[in-house]
C-alpha cells in the first residue's frame, strides 16, 4: 500500500464528534428522497432494508431525507409519500426503522423539513409559503446533465409568510425533533437548502422582508436562530443538531458564500452541531448536482465558512473522489463528505475505499437517471445499481405496494426523459410555442 494511499485510509477512516457523539468514519450517507415509505408515511420495509445495506457497506453516519415535520409540509410535498414526524403515531414505526440500523452499529439522523417553501404543491386554501412572493423558475441551461423540462417551469408564486405562521412552524418543527429524539435517532438535521421555507430567509435575493426577518444577516438568519434556540431547550446541549443550508446561490442576482457564511455565523451561536454544505438550488441546478469531484473546494466554499465558524463542524458534498476529500480534511476545510448519487451506485463505496478496492468501486456516472425518476415523481431506480430500490425484495420481504404519484404523469415524458435529442426537440418545440403565444 502507498504512503499516499495509507494517509487516504487513516483520514477518512478516522472517527470525529457531533456534540459528543463518535462517528467512526468521515463518510456520511447524504439525505435523499428515497425511502419509499408508506402511502400514510410510516418507514415501510424498503425504508429500512436501503438503510441498512447503507450502514453494512460502511456509512459512518445515515440521514434520513425529507422528513415532515407539519401536516402543511407533507401535504404540499412535491416527492410522496414522506416520512412523517408530525404526529406521535409515527414514533413506534421510526424506532423500529432505528433500531434496525443501530444493529449495525451506526448513527442515524433525521432530516426535519417544516415546508417545502416555493418547491412545494400548493392546493385550494394552502398557498405554497415563503420569505417573499419569488417563484422557483427551473429551465435549461441551469439543469444538471440527462436532466430536461422542455421548456422549462415556473412554480407558483408563494405568499410570504407571516409572523405569527412562522411561530407556529416553529412549534411544530420543535414537536418533530422531541417525537424524532423518542423514535432514538442520534441527531437531527433542520433542511434549509435550496428554495425550501427556511432557505428562503438567507439571502436577498429571496428575501425582501423590512420587518426583523428580513433585511441584515442577523434577520435573515433569525428564523433558524430562534428554532435552534427553541430547540436546545428541549433537547439539551449533547444532543446532536445539525443544519443542512445552501452556501451560494451561483446566480447573477443571488448571495455568495460570503454572505451565507456570515448568516450561518449567527445561527451556529445558537448551537449547531454541524452545518452540511450544499452548492446551489433548484435554479441553479447544474451547480447542485455537478458531474466533478470538489467543485466547492474549487469556488472556495468551505474554506469561506471555516474561517467563519472554526470550531463548527463541516460536511462537504460532491467530494467523492477519495485522495480530494481526505485532503479536504487534513487541510481543515471540511470534517466529514456527504455521498448522495455515489452511494446508490455503489452503497459499499466507504467500505471499498477504507479497504483499498477502489477498483472494485462502481462509480456514479452523473447522467442522473434516479434525479428523472425522482422529479417525475417515480421510485427511484440507478442505472448502475438494479438493486438500488429492490434491497427489500431482494433480502426476501415483500415491497409495499405504494402508489408516489400525487399528479399524473406522462409516460411519454417519462420514457423520453433518458433521450438528450428527443427532449432538446421538446425544449425547442416548447419554447417556440411560449414564443408564439406571446406575439
């Protein structure tokens, strides 16, 4: 083995802390839409059989993706069904889902999310909230690779929204952290990435607010100081509390990581156990789902929120290739990688490293076929991987029968979407007729 391969392995095989809670390795399971809970929001046993073979082939630490934390946000969730938090019912079938994979001596996390913000469905009396009335517009060429929505989409304008909706968010998010901690999760993390309700507070460009929610970092960050706060009184200071935020918004008019570093800044007072670090948002997508290892560390990202907050904890996403991420760590501007897409290519890819068999690595190829099925509303599948999705069936349990599709979808798009040339003649054909419908 090289000195250089030797130094890869003892770094990311390293452990490190969250609020007193030992990680025995710096590979993380990145949180995802994946689970296919029940049609009523229990983890179903896919739920748990992905979980697991995630622990075995080696995670550190699991999060789990999208949890509701309201009513609201589950019925206005774009991916269904979600893992719920927002009612004591769920606790017996989260505990079980926990201990499931507390058997294979790794951590768990819940990811708590109050409201989906602009991305979010709304319906007939429950407008979509946010900050400020700025939709989500989701057009080419800011899509990631094998990614096409013909002549792109505007989501519908959220109504901005008001003090006293916000308190009570707050309440309920506090509520699914306290049902999260008896369900025996290690940790929680609060999402506030992308164009989801709390990141729209960030930055500028999505908030317009004159009252004290808006306006200077401190009033930006106010939202997420004011839940952790609330949190810490319930939870105590041991318990793991991890935030999930965007750190540039890659767009003309948007904040750059500056500018969240010293949000972040405010809210980590409070005290974080970790800020998880995302590039971009739905609008910037190309950038959130890029096809290279460490572009944040090429935009300097973590490095800004380091000097920032020195004594926080860091995840870095999109850092996969292993001699960069370890480098990444010994230099001190990250803790820990996040592995989404890699691990549904290959959920053994910590093992494989830390091992030395990173010839036997199936690596993602970033044509993103499980982000088509999953903005389609579809189970989410990996071209690489036919047991990704299936590891329930495959261990002997039976799959749910779970029916995601909150909207019709057309199979034709769907079987299309794989086609760069069949969707770019759609983009074209889409935008020609916006054209003509505007003369």
């Amino acid at each position: 083995m090289s000195q250089t391969t030797n130094t890869v392995t003892q770094v990311l095989g390293s452990s490190w802390n969250i609020d007193g809670l030992t990680i025995k390795n710096r590979f993380v399971l990145s949180p995802m839409a994946v689970l296919r809970p029940t049609k009523d929001g229990h983890p179903s046993e896919q739920s748990i059989a992905f979980l697991t073979r995630r622990a075995q082939g080696g995670a550190g630490l699991l999060i789990i993706g999208g949890g509701s934390a309201t009513v609201r946000g589950n019925d206005e969730a774009p991916f269904s069904p979600s893992m719920r938090f927002d009612h004591d019912r769920y606790i017996p079938e989260l505990k079980r889902m926990v201990e499931a994979v507390h058997a294979h001596g790794t951590p768990i996390f819940a990811q708590i999310f109050p409201s989906f913000g602009a991305m979010g469905v709304p319906a007939e009396g429950r407008p979509t909230r946010a900050a400020s009335p700025k939709p989500v517009r989701m057009a080419a060429p800011r899509l990631p690779n094998g990614l096409f929505i013909p002549g792109g989409r505007t989501m519908p304008v959220p109504q901005e929204i008001t003090k006293a909706e916000i308190l009570e968010v707050q309440e309920e998010t506090v509520a699914s952290v306290l049902r999260a901690k008896k369900a025996g999760f290690d940790g929680i993390e609060i999402g506030a990435h992308m164009r989801y309700l709390y990141s729209s507070f960030l930055s500028p460009r999505t908030n317009w607010r004159d009252d004290e929610y808006g306006g200077s970092a401190e009033n930006r960050a106010r939202i997420l100081t004011d839940t952790v706060r609330a949190i810490r009184a319930e939870v105590g200071p041991d318990y793991p509390v991890g935030l999930r935020m965007s750190v540039n918004d890659h767009l003309p008019d948007g904040q750059g990581p500056q500018g969240f570093a010293e949000v972040a800044a405010h809210i980590a007072n409070e005290g974080l156990g970790y800020i998880a670090l995302t590039d971009g948002n739905y609008e910037s997508m190309d950038q959130n789902l890029p096809q290279t290892s460490g572009p944040m560390l090429a935009h300097s990202e973590p490095q800004i929120f380091r000097e920032a907050l020195p004594d926080t904890p860091l995840l870095l996403s999109n850092t996969y290739e292993p001699e960069q991420a370890a480098r990444a760590i010994e230099e001190g501007h990250a803790d820990a990688i996040m592995l989404g897409r890699q691990m549904l290519a290959d959920p053994d890819f910590p093992n494989k490293v830390l091992q030395n068999r990173t010839d036997a690595i199936t690596w993602c190829d970033h044509n993103n076929s499980c982000i088509r099925r999953l903005m389609t509303n579809i189970p989410v599948r990996c071209s690489l991987n036919p047991e990704m999705g299936r590891e329930a069936e495959l261990t002997g349990t039976p799959e749910p029968i779970v029916n995601r599709i909150k909207r019709p979808v057309d199979k034709a798009f769907v079987a299309a979407a794989g086609s760069p040339l069949l969707m770019s003649i759609a983009d074209r054909l889409a935008k020609a007729k916006a054209s003509s419908e505007k003369k």
